[in-house]
C-alpha cells in the first residue's frame, strides 16, 4: 500500500512539473503575431477585466467607512448592536473552534470521537490530488491540477488553472496558494481558505483571495463540493459531485470565473485521488 501511495506522489509531483514548465515555456515563447492577435483574444478580453483596487482606494474606502459608523455609535441602540455582534462573533469563533477539534480528533481513534476517519476516505485528507478537463467554448478549453495536503484542521492548497484558446493562440494560467482551516461536523466538511491568486497570461496580477469549501456526504461513495473563492477583481465558483470509492472518485461539475466585465465558464470532468 504505501508503495502505492509513493507511487502516486511521484505521478502528482511530475504533472505538476510538467504543467508549470508548460506554462513557462508559453510565457517565453509568445511570438509576435499572438501579440498582434491579443486585441482579439477572449483570453486577453478577460486578463485585461481582472483589475484589483489601488491600495489608496481601499484604505481610503475604510477610513470613510469607520468615519461613517462613527457618526451612529451614540446611544442604546449602538450599544446593544455592539454587545450583539460581539455575542455572534464569540459563538462564532466557538463553532470554528470545534470544528477544528473534531477534525483532528477524528485522526485519533483513542480520542473517545464517534465518528473517525479510516484511510482514503475524502474527508480531511492527509494529501489529495484533483485534475479536471473543462470546455469553456469551441476555442476554448483549460485543464486543472490542484494538490491540498494537511494534518487535521490545517492544510496547504496549491492549484495550477490554465486555459488555452485555439484562434488565436493565447493561453492563461492561474495559480493559487491557499492556507486552509479544516473543520468537520458529522458528515459534512467546511474549509476557510486564506491565500492569492496569481493571473499570468500577457502580463502577470496577483491578487489576495478568500474562499470558503464545503463538502457534503450524501452517502458512503457520493459528495458534492461547493467551493466559491472571492478575490479582489476576480470570484470563482465551483460545483462538483463526486463518486467513487475508497482512495479515488470520479468528478463532474462546473466552474465559473468571473471579471466585473467578463466570465469564462463551462463543465468540467476529471477525478480525484486522496490518501
């Protein structure tokens, strides 16, 4: 079994080479003509709609913000609201604390927790690899390799988006980092993921990015994952229900980034292999 497993690491590590010398050698051997033809491009369309705030911008929009609400903090009703928001976020910070608990819990089968994790299972994986093929349009289409690893609640998301257009000949890749909070109630999962995300296609964006996961066990060899990521300048979304069984799944879904000014979307089909 581990032989196996070794095995897997090695054919997730070498795809994952591949695909970022791939991206790398698109980036350095753009010719003349796919710049003449960017004007064009649906991928350059949409490179060019990513546009994060300034950071003046933002902190300017926060000090009006707080010099706002400082306007209605006299008086009871201010007071109470305070009190309130502060009970909602200790309960808040409670829940995300025993989800946590439970989800490192569930590693130890002494630890006296109902419900534990037995090996392959999707659930809080020690190390997960995901490949997807999507249609985005008759000129467009993108595949993905996204690795997560992590012990209990924390865990590391590493994925490689890239999207390549026949006529003209553009591609885009989209990298993302991410740190996860895992936590796990029953038989459902939630995921806080703080992170960025990187646009590279005629030029190179990076921005932060958020995202909250959530997968639902609709059955012992059935999932749906619900996963949005809201950066600054650029949302995705996705949908996915798996079936499979110990080890692996296949996946199909949809998945849909989006620009104030463009979106590229379509379906998707791949798999994924946890351990």
């Amino acid at each position: 079994m581990r032989a196996g497993i070794g095995c897997v690491g090695v054919l997730v590590g070498m795809l994952w080479a591949a695909d970022i010398a791939a991206a790398q050698e698109n980036d350095s051997s753009r010719s003349p003509s796919n710049a003449q033809g960017a004007d064009t491009s649906e991928l350059y369309k949409f490179e060019k709609s990513v546009q994060p705030s300034p950071p003046e911008n933002r902190q300017s929009e926060h000090h009006a913000n707080r010099s706002h609400n400082n306007e209605h903090d006299d008086g009871f009703g201010s007071e109470l609201g305070a009190s309130f928001a502060q009970a909602m976020m200790e309960l808040t910070m409670n829940m995300f604390a025993a989800g946590g608990v439970s989800s490192l819990q569930r590693l130890d089968h002494g630890a006296g927790e109902a419900l534990h994790r037995n090996e392959g299972e999707p659930m809080i994986p020690f190390a997960r690899y995901d490949f997807a093929y999507q249609h985005v349009s008759s000129d467009i289409t993108a595949h993905v390799n996204r690795f997560e690893g992590g012990y209990g609640p924390a865990a590391l998301l590493l994925e490689d988006y890239t999207f390549n257009e026949s006529s003209p000949s553009a591609t885009l890749n989209v990298q993302r980092q991410m740190v996860l909070y895992r936590m796990s109630v029953g038989q459902h999962e939630v995921d806080l993921g703080l992170g960025q995300s990187t646009i590279a296609g005629m030029q190179r964006t990076s921005i932060s990015a958020v995202s909250v996961r959530v997968r639902f066990m609709l059955g012992e060899n059935i999932s749906i994952d619900v996963h949005p990521v809201w950066g600054d300048g650029m949302d995705d979304y996705e949908l996915a229900l798996h079936y499979g069984m110990q080890y692996g799944a296949l996946k199909i879904g949809c998945r849909s980034l989006n620009t104030p000014g463009a979106s590229l979307s379509g379906p998707f089909a791949g798999f994924a292999l946890y351990y």
